[in-house]
C-alpha cells in the first residue's frame, strides 16, 4: 500500500447537492482510504431513510443520531467521511470534526446545488413550496459554520469530479492542510 501524504482523516462539508458523496467515494479511492457517508450510516444502523427518521422523530431525534454517528467515525483513521449538510448545526459535532480530521468545505453556487438537489426526494427539508428560498435560507446560516471549520475551502462549481480530485489532490500534496492527530 502506497503511503500518502493526505491527512488520516478527511471529512468533506458543505450544503446538500455540493459533492460530499461522489467527491468522497472518489477521492477515498485516489487515496487508498475508507469512505463513510453519514447519512448512510445512519441509514444502515437504523434500518430508515432519513426522510422516515425525519417523519418519526423529528430533525433533533436525526441530529441526535447524526451526533452519535460522527462521534463514532471521526475516530476511525485512514478515511475519507462525507457528513450531512446540517451537521455542522451543532458545536459539539463542529468541535470534533475540527479536532479528529482535516476538513474540506465543498462549495457550490446555490443554481448548481439546486439543479443538483431537484428530483432527491430524500432530502426532507427541501420538500417544501419554495426550495430555492429554503435552501438559499439554509445556506445563509450554514455558510459561516463551514467556514469556521474548514481546514480547505474548494469551490467545485460545475467541475468534472475527476478534476475536483486532481485539484484537491495537488493541493493536499502542496501540504496545505493542518496535520491531524
């Protein structure tokens, strides 16, 4: 096994429709790392899709769940963890990420994330009259907590995923992060 440079844990952020999941699948490969979607996780534990969780118990019975979830993962190493978009809601999990991984914020314009995010059905809360607004109202206050963490801020706009690798791998190889532990 090839030894990498990257940092052991990388965690990808950012607004649903940004990335986090084909970005993370692709890059754990190109690194030789383990790929771990949270809301997969929590789908797999739970035996639920988010949009049921959401149903039954509410956004704070999923955020307890997601908590619970990337407590759990940001102590494995030699991965890559795509997180769900609000998951940066709450300071504990921000103080974690922050402390555990290298974290990436992927960015997107909000027409991009949109286009991205308009058949999704498993996106509980866009299903409303106006998702534009929602996730533009979403974006207003998320934005400021991504940035807060992010080790690397990486606009992927509408970029080929091979090229949001190769860039996100030169960078990684310019050593332009913060060790992790």
């Amino acid at each position: 096994m090839k030894k990498s440079n990257a940092p052991s844990r990388i965690i990808l952020i950012g607004p649903m429709g940004a990335g986090k999941t084909s970005v993370g699948l692709k890059l754990a490969e190109a690194l030789n790392k383990a790929f771990y979607d949270s809301d997969k996780v929590i789908e797999q534990k739970t035996g639920a899709n988010i949009p049921l969780i959401f149903e039954l118990e509410g956004e704070s019975g999923f955020r307890a769940r997601e908590s619970e979830t990337i407590d759990e993962l940001t102590k494995v190493d030699n991965i890559v963890l795509a997180t769900g978009g609000g998951s940066v809601l709450d300071e504990k999990n921000r103080a974690m990420m922050k402390q555990r991984g290298f974290i990436i914020y992927l960015q997107a314009p909000l027409d991009q994330l949109l286009k991205r995010t308009s058949k999704d059905k498993n996106r509980p809360l866009l299903q409303t009259a106006n998702p534009r607004k929602t996730l533009s109202d979403i974006l207003a206050k998320r934005d400021p907590l991504y940035n807060e963490i992010a080790d690397m801020v990486y606009k992927t706009n509408d970029k080929q995923i091979r090229d949001v690798i190769s860039d996100i791998l030169k960078l990684l190889k310019k050593n332009k992060y913060r060790p992790t532990q």
